[in-house]
C-alpha cells in the first residue's frame, strides 16, 4: 500500500499536497455525479430545448460574469477560507434543492436558479483552489503535482462520476444531490487540514478591487511569454471548440456510429487523458519543455486534419485517445509553467484571466462552428480548426521555448506588476 501511494503522491510532494490531492478527489466526485444529476432533473422538470440549453448555459455564465473578480477575491482574503466559504455556500444551495425535492415543490425556474447559484460558487471556490498547489509544491514538481490532480479530474469527474450520478438519480431524484452534499463537505474537511499560511498573501489590500483586477491583467500582458501562452490558449480552445461543436453530428451524420459510438468517442478521450497525466512525469523527464509544447499543439492540428479526412469509426476513436493523452499532457504542462511563472500574490488574478479565456473561447469557437456548418456542412468546422491551429502555431513556434521557461524570464527580469 505505500508504494502504491508513493506512486500515486510522492512523499517529496508533501503532506500538504497529499490532503489536497484527495480533497479534490472528493470534489470532483461530486462535480462528476451533478454532471449527469443536472440534466436529468433539468429534463425531469421541462422538455423544452431551450430551457434545457439554458441550463448548460448557467453553469458557464458565472465564469464569464465572475471569473476575473473571484481571481481579484483570491489574491485579498485567505485562499483557504474563501474555499471553505464557497464550498459550504454549494452545499447549503444542494440542501435547499434537495428539501425542494423531497417535498414537491421543486420546478425549473427553481433548478436553474439554483444551477446559476451553484456555477457562480464553483467560480470563487476554483479559482481559490487552483492557487493552493504553487503555495505547497516546490516549482520543480509542479508538472507531476498537476499531473496527479488531473489524473484525479479524469477518473472521478469524468469516468466514475457520471453513472453514479445516473444510477442514484433512479433511486431517488434528490439522492445523488444529497452525495454531492457529502462528497463537498468531505472535502472541505480535508482542505481546512491543509497548512497553508494565515491570511491574506498581499500586505498591502488598500487597493480598490477594480484595481486589482487590472493589476492581474496588466502583469500578464506585460509578460511576454505568459501572454502569449493565454494567446495561445484562447485561439487554440476557439478552433478546438468549432470542432467540437460538431462532434456529436459528425459522429451521427458522418461516422454513422449512432449514439453509442459519440459514447464511445467521448470515452476514448478520456480514456487517453489518463493514460497522459500518468505518463506525464516521465515526459518531463525525458523530454524538453519547449519540444514537448511543440509535440503537443502540433498533435492538435493534425488531429484536427485527420477528422476532417477520416470516415472510418475505429480510426475517429483512436484519434479521439490521442486527443486525450496530448491534450491532458499539454494542461498539465501550460498549467505548471504559468504557476511556476506568476508571483503568489498574483496567482489568483493571473489564473482567472486564464479561466474567462478559456470559457470565452469556448464560447465563441462553439457560435463560430454553427455558423461554419450551417454554411459549409459538418466537416467545414474541422477545415476551419485545421488553418486556424496551424496558422497559430506557425506564429508562435520559435516563442514557445521562451514560453517553456517563463519562470527564468520572471526571475531575471523581474516582477513586472505595476507599481503600487
């Protein structure tokens, strides 16, 4: 048994990084079940498509709306209270739902404000979390520290978490409400054991929070490397989303793989998301930063060539598992390299820049992938994905070994945060 936890959180990593690992684990098997839990009481309540899609819409709403103060939040209050405060505000929320349930008196306009609530939680919560790990972790086992929480993510979020919150959704439509409640206050638990220094991590909180905010903003574009890493990001999770906003079409339309196969395509991803956070380390060992960035984005441009010719199922899956191990490896990577880069005190409003381009990417790429297949067919989204990644990546190829070693550029030039 203790090799299998050295294997799984080396004793090097810390205590601290061994109670977070396993409160995210409870976290995140929380996350999974209310992943199918959601929809199906959303369904339970309403069949029309659009207060359905407003349902999925409220989850990411809050990142969009909150993202950058919750980031602002996180680098003026304690990080750790802030998480604990959050996440008792969810559970309270799912009591109140729950309580609705067993009584009768739940509709939808009561669930999907409930889901705003939960989302806008998750937000503070997150982007509090995410600033643990660089306070814990010495920032050369930050790659397998991140590694290790994903492979947590991958497992429980998206392999476990999903039939559990189904199967107790038959039992009881308040049941798998009731476990999220349970799997939140665990880790909560567990969070508050984790030795994190007391306080705020700034001396100096005079500041408006608008300030702040534009202090984050202004550290990162005044970091050449860390800015073009979220350029990167935001223009690469726009193409991806394109495509994949015709995933399941193409899956149906084009691959004829009928349901089961867009299951079966989804699995596959994740599926090679875990077979790359377990390889990760041995990457980092072995493999350049700067070459392994490379391997990874130019993985992403061929896999989006490769849908765009392939008709064959068996092929669009093992692409899909390649898909899951790079694109799991590249997370890890991109994650570590900027928490090694951005100060502590700009963690927090550094990383939720990061979050809203990640959402506001999301956004775009999925409206631009309608717009692209209502005009050119479902394939005209991966043609599209295909030019856009590679143009990027053509313009930013020599950078992206400065990218890989942003940490050196901070400590030889320096902080770049505006002064006061």
């Amino acid at each position: 048994m203790s090799r299998v936890i050295e294997a799984v959180a080396p004793a090097r990593l810390g205590p601290g990084f061994r109670r977070l690992m396993v409160s995210a684990w409870f976290s995140n098997l929380g996350d999974g079940i209310a992943l199918a839990a959601g929809p199906l009481l959303v369904a339970s309540q309403t069949r029309s498509p659009g207060l359905v899609s407003m349902a999925m819409l409220l989850v990411g709403l809050p990142w969009l709306l909150f993202g950058l103060l919750a980031g602002a939040v996180a680098d003026r209050v304690d990080r750790l209270r802030m998480v604990v405060v959050a996440n008792l505000l969810r559970c309270a929320v799912l009591a109140v739902l729950c309580a609705t349930i067993l009584t009768g008196a739940v509709d939808i306009a009561l669930v999907l404000g409930a889901m705003f609530v939960l989302g806008t939680a998750e937000v503070f919560a997150d982007t509090a979390y995410r600033t643990f790990l660089p306070m814990l972790v010495d920032k050369a086992d930050l790659g397998i520290a991140n590694a290790r929480l994903q492979a947590g993510f991958i497992t429980l979020n998206q392999f476990a978490g999903a039939p559990i919150g189904a199967a107790l959704f038959a039992v009881g439509m308040a049941v798998p409400f009731g476990a999220e409640i349970v799997c939140g206050l665990l880790g909560v638990i567990l969070a508050t054991r984790i030795a994190l220094p007391p306080g705020p991590v700034r001396e100096d909180v005079d500041t408006h929070v608008l300030r702040d905010i534009g202090d984050g903003v202004r550290w990162l574009m005044g970091h050449a490397a860390i800015r073009t890493l979220a350029l990167v990001i935001v223009t690469f999770n726009i193409t991806w989303a394109a495509s994949w906003s015709m995933l399941v079409l193409y899956s149906l339309d084009v691959l004829h793989m009928g349901p089961v196969g867009y299951g079966l395509l989804t699995t596959a991803s994740a599926a090679g998301g875990l077979v790359g956070t377990f390889l990760y380390g041995w990457l980092e060992r072995h493999v350049p930063l700067a070459t392994l960035m490379r391997a990874c984005l130019v993985l992403e441009v061929l896999m989006h060539l490769a849908f765009a010719l392939t008709r064959v199922p068996w092929i669009a899956v093992l692409i899909m598992f390649g898909f899951g191990v790079y694109a799991f490896a590249w997370g890890t990577l991109s994650q570590a390299v900027r928490q090694r880069a951005v100060p502590t005190a700009y963690q927090g409003r550094v990383g939720s820049v990061y979050s809203v381009a990640i959402f506001g990417g999301t956004v775009i790429g999925s409206g631009l992938g309608g717009l692209i297949a209502e005009h050119g067919g479902v394939l005209a989204p991966f043609w599209f994905a295909f030019g856009g990644s590679a143009l990027t990546l053509a313009l930013v190829w020599r950078q992206l070994g400065h990218i890989a070693h942003a940490d050196v550029d901070t400590r030889v030039h320096g902080s770049v945060a505006p002064a006061g």
